[in-house]
C-alpha cells in the first residue's frame, strides 16, 4: 500500500476525525436498514481504526493525555477488550 503525507493543522485533523466518525457511524448503524444495503465489515473496522489514530494524534498536539497515552495502570475497558481480543487458552 502507498502512503502518502500532507499537511495538516490540528483544528483541520479534528474536524475530519468528526466527519469520518459520524460517517461511520452511519454506515455501522443507519445504512444497513437501507434497503438494497451491501456492507463492509472490514471497511469499517479500518475506519475505526484509523479514526482511533486520529485522535491519538490530535490528544499529542493538544497537551490532553488519552488512556491510550497515559502512563500507569490500565482502564477497566482496556483491560475488558484484552480478555474479549486474546484467543482462549
């Protein structure tokens, strides 16, 4: 896959965090009840992702510590995906 980079502010990296959240949330929640709906399970799951990075990167530039970046023990919910994530042993 190709990267590529270009430059960005933080208020313009915010605003598009937004817009792609809302959109997946409307592809996750709204467009399945259209009828004629052929989702992407996978094409969501990357978005997420990606909005994820996102927002690591806007909570750096902007001085606020995430539970991603935060140093110390782990929160509850991150410590719940862990178990969901981990194959059974």
């Amino acid at each position: 896959m190709k990267r590529i980079n270009f430059p960005l502010t933080l208020e313009e990296l915010t605003l598009l965090a937004s817009l792609a959240s809302d959109q997946l949330f409307r592809r996750q929640f709204i467009d399945p009840r259209m009828p004629g709906y052929k989702g992407s399970p996978e094409e969501v799951a990357r978005g997420k992702a990606l909005v994820g990075r996102m927002r690591v990167i806007i909570d750096a530039g902007s001085g606020h510590s995430t539970s991603a970046m935060a140093e110390g023990e782990p929160s509850k919910e991150r410590e719940i995906a862990r178990k969901v994530s981990s194959p059974a042993t």
